[in-house]
C-alpha cells in the first residue's frame, strides 16, 4: 500500500514514514504545497496524509485539487488546527478523516488501515479469492486451510494484485510498485536500525 506524506515538519515526518514503514506501507514524501501537486499529478496513492499549513500553500486547496481530478484516493487531515471549522470544512471538501497534532502513531496506522480497507477491500478484514484467505490485522495468508508463510515481498504482490482485481496489470507497473516498495522498505530498515544503535 502506496502512501504520500504530506508534511513540513521533517523530523514529525520522518517518524511516520518510519513507523508506517515497519507497518508494510510504502510511503514518500512531500514538503510543500508544489512538492504534493507535483506527486498527486505523477503518482497513485492509496491514502494521503495532508498537514494544513504548509510553505507555499494551504492543505486544503490541495485536497480541493485532489477531488477536483475526481481522485478517489483517501486523505486524512492531519493537522495542529483543530478548530471545528477546519475539520467541518476538510469533511466538506472531501476528506475521510481528521486527526489533530499530537497524535499516537499506532492510532494513525489504525485510521490509515480503516480508509485502505474501506475502500479497497469493502470494509473487509478477512480478504477471500480462489481458495486465498488474507487476515489484514494479523498479515497472515492462508491457502486452502493451510498457512503459508510469505515474505515481506511476497505479501505486498499479492495484496497489489487483490487490490487491482479485474484490472491488467502491466509487468512494468508491477515492477514500478514493487522497485517503490523496496526502495522504501530498505530506507525505512535502515533507519530504524541507525536509531536503535
């Protein structure tokens, strides 16, 4: 699952690609209001975290141009404003949720996990096709009453590949998704590793 950070305050925003990262997330990064354009314009997501204030720009004139484009990607407000009118008006505008600064990073995962799951896989925790079952929480596959164990690799592709059914997938779209994934799977690796040393 493909998300974009959009977020100024870097250190905040490295926490959360770390943590997400650890999650099974693939997750880049935006800094700026032209930033986020750019990557919204060039790239698919499956969930957008939008801060509000940010150089160059308001969060909520990009949610204006996400839904403009009639993207049904999920976007979550995650912002230090918690007044009742910027909530009201990012709901109104299209966002799906709103969560105020300071938050729990397992309570963000949550809330990105129920966006993901609501949209992509109709409210579903337990994913079923050809004999396939998915246990999203637990990341856990079973195939035909038996347990497979999957690699980090392996899982991804097949929930890239459940989550794009009836759909042709081209071998370099299935490229693209897998090079992100590893790509952020190693940075993220990386960097938990240097901070716990």
């Amino acid at each position: 699952m493909k998300l974009l950070i959009i977020e100024d305050e870097r250190e905040l925003s490295a926490s959360i690609v770390a943590y997400l990262g650890s999650e099974n997330y693939v997750c880049e990064q935006a800094f700026t209001c032209t930033e986020a354009l750019e990557k919204i314009e060039l790239y698919d997501y499956d969930c957008v975290l939008l801060d509000l204030m940010l150089p160059g720009g308001y969060g909520l004139d990009i949610l204006r141009e996400i839904r403009k484009r009639q993207n049904p990607v999920g976007v979550i407000i995650v912002s230090a404003k918690d007044s009742l009118d910027d909530k009201v008006r990012g709901l109104e505008i299209g966002a799906d949720d709103y969560l105020a600064k300071p938050f729990h990073l397992a309570e963000l995962s949550m809330r990105i996990y129920a966006i993901i799951r609501r949209k992509e896989f109709a409210a579903n925790n337990m994913l079923r096709s050809n004999g396939i079952e998915i246990n999203l929480p637990a990341k856990s596959v079973v195939v035909k009453g038996q347990p497979v164990v999957l690699t980090r690799t392996e899982y991804e592709l097949l929930l890239f590949f459940i989550g794009n059914r009836n759909r042709v997938i081209s071998k370099s779209a299935m490229a693209e998704h897998l090079r992100t994934w590893r790509t952020c799977w190693t940075t993220t690796t990386l960097s938990i590793h240097t901070s716990r040393t």
